[in-house]
C-alpha cells in the first residue's frame, strides 16, 4: 500500500531519537516532511539532514516539522543526531513499517548485486494530514531547498 497525493496519510506510530516516539495525527495543524535516507552516517545522507538542519528555522517558519527515517536501529540514529547536530527527530524502522507504508522499500543495485534498500524520498503533509507532495528517488543536492519552497507556499496558500 502506498499513500497518493490528496489523500490521507494513514497514522502511524514509530520510535524515534530521545527516548520517544511520534504519532502522525498528534502531529495535526502542522506541516509534516518525512525524509526517507538509506544509511545513517553516510556521505549522502549526512549532507541531507545537515541540510535539513541548517534550514530548520525556515521550515519552523512555514509550521513544519522535519522527521529523518531510515532502517538503522535507535543507537545508530541517536549516534547520527548527536554527532551531526541534527535538530529534529530522527525515526528507526528497523521492522520497515512507516517504509512500507510510502512504498520506499525499492530493489536496488550496488557493486553489481541487488538487494532491497530505502530510495531516497522525500513526503510533505499538510495541516490536515493529507500527502500534499511526494519526492522519490531524490538527489541530494538542492532538494531541501525544494521541498522548504513547497512547504512554504503550502503554508502561505
């Protein structure tokens, strides 16, 4: 099952980063951007959450919350958070639910073996709690830009 813009976001519950855990629908009246990354502390991924982070007051300013998602167990994203600085919540999904539910769990190659990995994307929900935008297999540079932009006019329209 996967979620389509205009459409609900079915609620979802998750562990997160500082000992808590997130319920989508308590998160109602904002703007919500879930990130999906393949590997915590890796070079792509650690350039999209410090870009995130570094524009984390704009996206306070369009009443949006960030969340970071990957597979890494909570030790791994507590270390990624702590040693980037990252100022928002990151999610473990190692058993892959909240992955499942935005459909990012894709067959993928490297050194020339396949194997199933997170594609890079990224969701945007609005104050409702429907998908507003989606971004798959997202290339690092100037997305955060992109996705504060769509926040930002979801925000003032």
């Amino acid at each position: 099952m996967s979620v389509s813009p205009g459409q609900p976001v079915p609620d979802f519950t998750a562990a997160t980063t500082g000992d808590t855990t997130i319920t989508l629908s308590e998160l109602k009246g904002q703007q919500v951007v879930i990130y999906f990354y393949p590997k915590a502390s890796t070079p792509g991924c650690t350039t999209e959450g410090s870009d995130f982070r570094d524009h984390k007051a704009a996206f306070d300013a369009a009443n949006t919350v960030i969340i970071g998602v990957s597979r890494d167990g909570l030790r791994a994203q507590e270390n990624f958070k702590a040693k980037q600085g990252f100022n928002f919540a990151l999610i473990s999904d190692k058993d892959e639910a909240v992955c499942q539910l935005f459909d990012v769990i894709k067959l993928k190659k490297m050194y020339g073996k396949e194997h199933l990995g997170v594609e890079r994307s990224t969701f945007l929900i609005d104050t409702d709690g429907k998908l507003a935008r989606e971004w798959r297999g997202v290339k690092v540079k100037g997305h955060v830009e992109e996705v504060l932009a769509a926040a930002q006019a979801l925000h003032g329209g």
